[in-house]
C-alpha cells in the first residue's frame, strides 16, 4: 500500500513538472515584510514597557492579460480574537492599467485620502502614521468604526495626465466609492462613500493635493434618543472630511505636511469583534462632530541612503477646540543596513490636555526587514 501511495505521488509531481503553467502564474511574485518592535510608553495611567510584534505582512501579487495587476495581501499581529489585531486580509483587488490616464481598481485597497495613508510601513518614517491620518483616514477611524489600515471596499478610478517636455507627468486624479464600513465587513447603510483627491507635481519631487471624504459610517443596533426613548435599528453618522498636502522628495530629503478636517458624530465605543456589545451599541460619543489635525516632517539625511535623522510635529484634536488636543513631538533616527534591513529608534514627547496628567515621553525602536 505505501508503495502504491508513494508511486502515485512521484506520478502526479512528475506530471506537475512536465506541464506548462500558465503565463499568469509565472509571473506571480512573493513578498512581504515585518517589524519587530520594543517601546516605553510613560503615561501614568497606563505605563508600559514591552517587546512587541508590531507588523507583518505577506503578498502575492502578478499580471493577468499584460494590462491587469492584481493583489492579495494578509497581516498577522496580535490574537486572533478581535477584527483590530486578528491575522486578517488587508489587500485583495485587481487593477486595469492598460492607460496611464485612466486606471480602474476593484477590489478592497487604500482609500484615495491623503499622500501618507498609501506609504508603505516602513518608508513613512515614523513609529506610526500621524494622528490626523489614523483618525480621518481609516486606520483607527473616530467614528467608531474597526482598525481597517487606511483601507474599504470599493471601485477607484485614478490616472497621471499632462506631460511636460521631460516626460514627467505633471496632474495626478483619484476618485473612488466605497462601502464606508472599512475591510471585510459588507454595507449596513446602503450609502456609499465617495473619496477622491487631485494633485500637481510643478517641479520634480513636489507634490501639491487636496482630497475630499463624503459618506456615511453605520452600525445596526440599539441606542437612545436625545428625549430618552429607546431606539433600535440602522443608525447612521454622515461623514464629511477634506485634506491638504504637500511634500518634497529629492535627493533623499522628504517634507511631507498634511491637514485634515473632519465633520460628522462618531459612536462611543469603536468596533473590535463583530459579536461583542460595542457592535450593536449605537450611542454617540461625547467628542461631537468636529475634529480635525495637522502633522509637518522632515528626514534628512546623514549618510546619503544610509543614516536619517527625523522630526515631527503631530497634532490632534478629537472635539472642537483644544480642550482635548493631543500634541506630540517626535525626533529619532534610522540606518539602513540595506534597502531590506533597517534599524530605528524615537523619543517622543506627548501633551495630551484629556489627560489629568497630561505630559509624558515615549520610546520606540523598531527592525523592519523586507523580502
């Protein structure tokens, strides 16, 4: 019997062998990447000090029919028990790039809002993304909904235009709709959310853009009414936001700075587990529907693709006004051994008027590697 199993298997990997894959599958490419993290964070209600897992990630990605590019990609962090920290599927779409002026994604990807949500981990520079882009633009959004990385479930049209004597594109589109509920999680409301933005490259490495948000987030549940009777049912928070962004990019400098507006109520809990209570817990939060925050940056460097050193201003505000604002200050360094092995570390200063206490400091170090 064994012999029998074992010839059989030889059979089948030798007909495997022999035959001819098809085109698509040949070019299909493996990647991904992972940053193991240690971090001090000192505020005195929740003071901490830990090695931690913070990122990993791994894509298959390849060409179908020369003119369509397709993506899949997982994250693995944290448990398994909740939809922030669960191994989960973060990318899985298919994009027609037949014209530089007119692409067309389907699929669940980035949306379309603001120049740092689409930078990849390790080359945005920081520890994190800024306050204002983990707030407003899908990460962990404030209103309420379940940590998506900047991404929903959508169709994207986007396209480079006008050409300058050089060749260099000079007006860059994208305009996108979206479910609005954020990854593998289907519409609740039936409205969709519209997201695009615009920018213009004048001089090689400037980027100039504005992006505007409109939409809804909604959660299926119970809550109560501003004359305290009890509802039940689809409730729904309309979301309006817009953002404004510069970067320069040259001779391995990058400035990047970006404001962003938020309008729109947000739920009291954020979604983590599609069966825990907060999932059909309707009630709004206390912030109101204003928030907005602005974050400027600069890497330099030190050794020309080698050794940076960084600076960033990061500002929040949750509510309306500066009663609540969180303000944080970043230096730090980072050396690339090569381009797939790089070490970093930050100190960061934090004022965070919620806070009784509000000052405190935080340390970070991270080895990213890719492959």
């Amino acid at each position: 019997m064994k012999k029998t199993v074992l010839s059989a298997a030889l059979l089948l990997c030798s007909i495997v062998g022999n035959a001819q894959a098809p085109k698509w599958v040949s070019n299909v490419k493996l990647s991904g990447f992972a940053i193991v993290q240690y971090q001090y964070n000192g505020m005195k209600a929740d003071k901490s000090n830990t090695f931690n897992l913070r990122l990993g990630r791994v894509s298959l990605d390849g060409r179908i029919l020369d003119d369509w590019y397709w993506k899949a990609q997982l994250q693995f962090n944290g448990n398994t028990s909740t939809l922030g920290a669960s191994p989960r599927l973060v990318d899985l779409f298919v994009e027609w790039q037949k014209y530089d002026f007119f692409r067309v994604k389907v699929g669940q990807f980035k949306n379309p809002f603001t120049f740092e949500n689409p930078i990849h981990p390790i080359d945005q520079g920081f520890m994190a993304v800024g306050q204002s882009i983990s707030k407003l633009a899908g990460f962990a959004d404030r209103a309420g909904a379940h940590p998506s990385n900047g991404r929903d479930i959508g169709l994207q049209v986007q396209g480079d235009l006008i050409k300058n004597a050089a060749g260099r594109n000079l007006l860059h589109y994208q305009v996108g709709v979206f479910d609005g509920q954020g990854i593998n999680v289907k519409d609740v409301d039936q409205q969709k959310n519209i997201i695009g933005g615009i920018w213009v490259m004048p001089v090689e490495g400037l980027r100039l853009g504005c992006f505007g948000w409109t939409g809804s987030y909604a959660r299926k549940g119970t809550w109560t009414d501003d004359a305290g009777n009890p509802q039940a049912g689809v409730r729904k928070l309309q979301q309006r936001r817009y953002a404004f962004s510069a970067e320069y990019k040259a001779n391995d400098w990058t400035l990047r700075s970006e404001y962003v507006h938020s309008t729109g109520y947000a739920f009291a809990k954020s979604l983590s587990h599609t069966d825990d209570a907060a999932a059909k817990d309707c009630s709004l939060s206390s912030n109101g529907d204003k928030a907005q925050g602005v974050y400027a940056l600069v890497i330099a460097p030190i050794i020309r693709e080698k050794l940076h050193a960084k600076a960033r201003y990061d500002m929040y505000q949750p509510s309306e006004g500066a009663a609540k604002q969180r303000t944080q200050y970043d230096m730090g360094l980072d050396y690339q051994f090569t381009k797939s092995l790089q070490l970093s570390g930050f100190y960061s200063y934090v004022h965070d008027r919620s806070l009784a206490e509000p000052n405190y400091s935080m340390v970070d170090v991270e080895l990213s590697f890719r492959f």
